[in-house]
C-alpha cells in the first residue's frame, strides 16, 4: 500500500512541475506584444505649445475608438497594464490626435499584435527587419502605394480580393503596423507568411513536447510494476527515476524554445481551435489561388512539419517500448540467476 501512494505522490508531484512549466510558458505566449509612442510636442505660435499624437494610435473594435496606454501595475496584476485614455482629454485632427494635457509623457500604445483590452497584460517591443517575407492581405481596398512602407514592398500576385506583397519583413509582425505602413484599409487582414511557416515549424517541438510527457507516464507504469519486487529492481527503479527526471529537464527545454508568432494565436485562449480552423482555412484558401513560390512553400509547410512531427511521436514512443523491454530482459535474467543460484545451495546442503 505504501509504495502506491509513494508512486501516486511522485505522479501528482509531476503533473503539477509539467502545470507549472506550461502555464508559465503560455503566459508568457499569450501577453501581447505592443509598440509604444510618446507624444510630442509642436509649436503653434510662439509661447503656446501642444502634445501630439499619430492617428494610429486609435485602435478601433466593435465598441467604438480607443486611445490606450500602459501603467505599471502591482500585486496580481504586476507588469505594464492596459488602461483607456478618457476620450474628453484628446481629440482627432486629420492624422493626429492633440492631448489637452500639457505635461503628458505616458508612453501610449501605437499597435498591438493581437486586440487589446483595459487591464490586459502587455509587453513593449520594438520592431526590428528580419529578412525577406511575403504578406497575404485579403480585402486590401486601394492601397496607398507612395508611403513610406512601399520604399522595399512590391505585388507579387494579385486576385480578386487578395494581394501578396513581398518586402523586408520585421519581427516582431504587428498586422496593425502593417495596415498602417502599407496603406491598407481598416477592414483588411494581413497576415505573415514567414509567421505562418514559423507556427508550423513548431509542430516537432510541440510533438516532442507531448511524446515526452507520453513516454514518462509509460515509464512510471513500468516502475509501478517493478515495486512489486521493489528489493530486486531498486537499481533499476533509480536509473527510470533519473530518466523520467532527464525527460522532465528536456520537456521544459523544449518549452522554451517553442515560439509561437502572437499574430497567429487566438485573443485570450491559446487551446481555441476554433480560432485557428477559421484563421488557417481563410489563408489556405486564398493561397491555393496563387502561384508564387511563397504561396507554394507555406502550403508545403503543413504537411512536412505534421509528418515530423508523427515521426517524432512514433520514435519516441518505440524507444520507450524498447527500453521497457529491454528492462523486462534483465528481471528475468536476473530472477533466473536467483533461482539457479538457490537451487544450488538447496543441492550443496
């Protein structure tokens, strides 16, 4: 009865480390990635100044327009936190916003990778270039192609209501500065390529992740069995003991370097399938139309990072079923030397 509820003690021990490493890591997946600006000040006539801000610092949704900055919070809600600039302290010029505060240094959210709410956990980035990549954008309107953003960009492909436009990409992709630098209108959805084939890329690691955590349950039902001669196979138990450990250290090695782009994944759960059955059907759709080679390549993706991904799975689990009998062989072995060797005291006396 006791090396049961030892056995069950060390599972439940290792199913809370496994909860912890997770819900760190999905944490930290799920914050949204922001891009600050601070106000700056013009000179309207000498001695009379005021605070401006770039229209595209309104992030609009279904409840109207919203001007939102950070403050830094405490307690269970440490960290920056969204909070709502009240809309009487601003108004709208052209593509400015003038702040009626005169001494208003907040540093205020410019884009964001995914829809922001008041209180929401944030963290400020900066975007850096990150090589070659191709947006698909459907239902672009009529883009403003003497921007500043058209400098590297050009239509690869067009169709009816989608676009492909190659350019020096940044990381990390904010569709909303995307919008924004290529002109494109306010109902459009842009979207990464290279993010696309980056979530993909993540699918071994994420099946090694899961093969892992398959692989120590095997293992701990395995040593189960052998506490039943627990005096016999303690060498045994302490090597599983120490391999479920190293599976353990590898599982959250392997968690951090999982990296899913913040553009792709869903608003507020990340285990919302739903959210990407919707997403990746809309973009698989409109890719199947295209012929450009970076349409071809995203499209090939999917099916080779799932086929690494099986492979990794299978792998794993065979070569926990190979060491599960390979140690089944020493038992027997060494029940048999036992056995032979108690005949042959039983004999000698």
């Amino acid at each position: 009865m006791k090396r049961k509820v030892v056995c069950v003690g060390i599972l439940v021990f290792w199913g809370l480390v496994v909860c912890t490493i997770l819900s760190v890591r999905i944490e930290e997946q799920m914050t949204i990635q922001a891009m600050k600006v601070e106000a700056k000040e013009e000179q309207i006539e000498p001695g009379y100044s005021r605070l401006m801000l770039p229209a595209d610092a309104l992030i609009q949704d279904e409840n109207g327009t919203h001007l939102y900055f950070a403050e830094t919070g405490d307690g269970w809600e440490e960290g920056n936190r969204v909070v709502e600039r009240d809309p009487y302290r601003y108004s709208v010029e052209g593509d400015r916003i003038v702040l009626f505060d005169s001494l208003d240094l907040t540093s205020y959210i410019q884009y964001a990778s995914k829809p922001v709410k008041v209180g929401e956990l944030i963290m400020w980035c900066r975007t850096y270039p990150k090589g070659e990549d191709c947006y698909l954008v459907l239902d672009p309107g009529e883009p403003d192609q003497s921007l500043e953003g058209w400098g590297t960009a050009s239509v690869t492909e067009e169709r009816d209501g989608a676009l492909l436009v190659s350019l020096e990409g940044k990381q990390p992709f904010l569709e909303s500065q995307a919008r924004s630098e290529l002109g494109f209108s306010k109902e459009s959805r842009v979207y990464s390529l290279g993010d696309v084939r980056k979530l993909f890329g993540t699918f071994p690691l994420l099946a090694g992740m899961a093969v892992l955590l398959i692989m120590t349950v095997i293992l701990w039902a395995h040593s189960l069995r052998l506490t039943r001669n627990l005096r016999e196979n303690r060498t045994l138990l302490a090597v599983n003991a120490v391999l479920g450990g190293g599976m353990l250290w590898l599982f959250r090695c392997l968690a951090d370097q999982v990296k899913l782009p913040s553009s792709l994944l869903p608003a507020e759960n990340i285990l919302e399938f739903g959210h990407y059955a919707e997403e990746f059907g809309a973009i698989f759709h409109e890719l199947e139309g295209f012929s450009a080679a970076a349409a071809s390549e995203t499209l090939r993706a999917l099916p080779v990072n799932l086929a690494l991904a099986g492979t990794v799975v299978l792998v794993g689990i065979v070569l926990i079923f190979v060491l599960i009998i390979f140690e089944r062989r020493i038992v027997s072995r060494v029940s048999e030397i036992i056995s032979a060797g108690m005949i042959h005291f039983r004999q000698n006396n």
